[in-house]
C-alpha cells in the first residue's frame, strides 16, 4: 500500500524556497509543492538565540521518495542544517492520493512499469492459449470426464468461469472492496453446471473470449497496479501458474 508525507523546509529567502519547490516537482518528486512567507522563526544556534525571517516550501509526496528529496534540497539549501520534516497523511480524497502516486512517477520508471505490465499480460496470453491447445489436443485424442477427474471440457469451463470472476472481482478489489472468501469447490461446481452438456468447441470459445475480456479489463489498470504485493499483478501470476498446471495435466493425461 502507497504511504503519502507532507514534507515542510523553510529558507532564507523567498527565491530560494521557490528554487526547491520549482525543482521537486519537475524532477518528479513531488506532485505539489508551495510556498508560503515571510515568516519570523526564533531559534538556538550554535550556542546563541537567533531570530530570521523564512519561507517555507511545503511538499506533497509519497513515503518512499524522502530520502531523495532530502538529499536534492540538501544540495541546494543555504543551511547548514535545513530543518527538512516529515508527517504522514494519515486520510485525503482518494481521487488526490491518486494524483500523488501518478505524478510522482519518473517517465523512465512509467516506461518500465508499462514493459513489465505488458510482459505479465503476454504471459496470460501465452498460458491460456497453451491450456487451450492442450485441452483441444487431449479432445481429439478422445479424452473425456471420468468420474470426478474432469476432462478437457471440464478444466476448460473452469478456467472461463474464474476469468469472468475476475473481471468483476479485480477492480472492485482494487477499488477497496471487502476481499470475499470464495468456495472453490462449490464455485468450480456451479461452472460445471453451467456449462450443461454444451460442446467442447462452444466451452473453448467461451473461455477464449473471456480470457480476452479479462485481458483487456486488466489492460485499462493504472501501470503501477503490476507490481508483486498488489492484487491484479498477483492474481495475474496465480492464473498463469494454475493455466500451465492444468495444461501439463491434459498433456499427461492418457486416452
């Protein structure tokens, strides 16, 4: 989960306050800044009570670039020992917190977030279509149901079934919806039903162009959403995973 800070600096003069702020937010690493002055500070120094007159640059980032904006208004600061703090937003406007992570996100680091967001949707691709030839190949070597094992058909439904879930399940998750626990046994129950005695070729069109929908439901996601830890990037991994698993078991099964 993204952590937002409120970070405040304050300078000797005005121009300088408006230096850092300026620089921040084109070197992205900050989504919005201001600022604000004169102000008159009282303060101990080196042994001696002192009194100036400052600006204050305030900053609206996210956590995990402090470190960053410490070091680049260190850089630039005329103290010797700028006053950089830090406090956690702790509540905001979701829609702004959101404009907080989109802005302060590098174009190199977009680049790459939309490469690997790309890749992972390739490989979703690339497994569906894998169980789907491995499911038509064992089809046609007359595999079918036998007692509880499912036959090709069988794993096909299945495999539809969980992608329509996802196409509704992901962005609600996303969106903060309470995560549900589902049955998987029951769930995978209904599918079959479902799909009745319905052909084999109908059940692999379904998933297909299910597969597809999904695919392109999670195609419209924020690029930074693909990442290990967040719901869409891992449930992607999980599908892909359970898409060979299924495949090399059609592929190993006998006739």
């Amino acid at each position: 989960m993204n952590k937002f800070i409120q970070i405040t600096v304050a300078i000797d003069s005005e121009d300088g306050a408006h230096r850092i702020a300026q620089m921040l937010v084109e070197e992205r690493l900050a989504a919005s800044t201001w600022v604000s002055g004169p102000i008159t500070s009282r303060y101990w120094w080196k042994d001696r009570l002192a009194k100036s007159t400052e600006w204050v640059c305030t900053i609206k980032t996210r956590e995990c670039l402090f470190s960053k904006i410490e070091q680049a208004i260190k850089e630039v600061h005329t103290y010797e020992v700028p006053g950089i703090l830090a406090v956690p937003i702790v509540a905001g406007s979701q829609d702004y917190l959101d404009w907080i992570q989109c802005e302060t996100i590098s174009t190199e680091t977009r680049d790459q977030e939309r490469m690997a967001k790309e890749q992972l949707l390739q490989e979703l691709v690339n497994s569906h279509e894998r169980l789907i030839a491995s499911a038509t190949t064992a089809h046609e070597r007359g595999v079918t149901r036998d007692g509880e094992k499912w036959g090709p058909r069988e794993v096909v439904a299945h495999i539809a079934g969980w992608e329509a879930n996802a196409i509704r399940r992901v962005p609600n998750a996303l969106a903060g919806a309470p995560f549900t626990k589902y049955d998987q046994e029951a769930f995978n129950n209904v599918v079959i039903t479902l799909v009745g005695d319905q052909s084999f070729e109908k059940v692999r069109d379904i998933l297909r162009q299910t597969y597809q929908r999904d695919v392109e439901m999670l195609r419209k996601l924020d690029d930074s959403a693909f990442v290990p830890g967040n719901y869409a990037y891992d449930r992607t991994k999980a599908a892909i995973s359970h898409n060979h698993e299924h495949a090399q078991e059609l592929d190993d099964c006998d006739d």
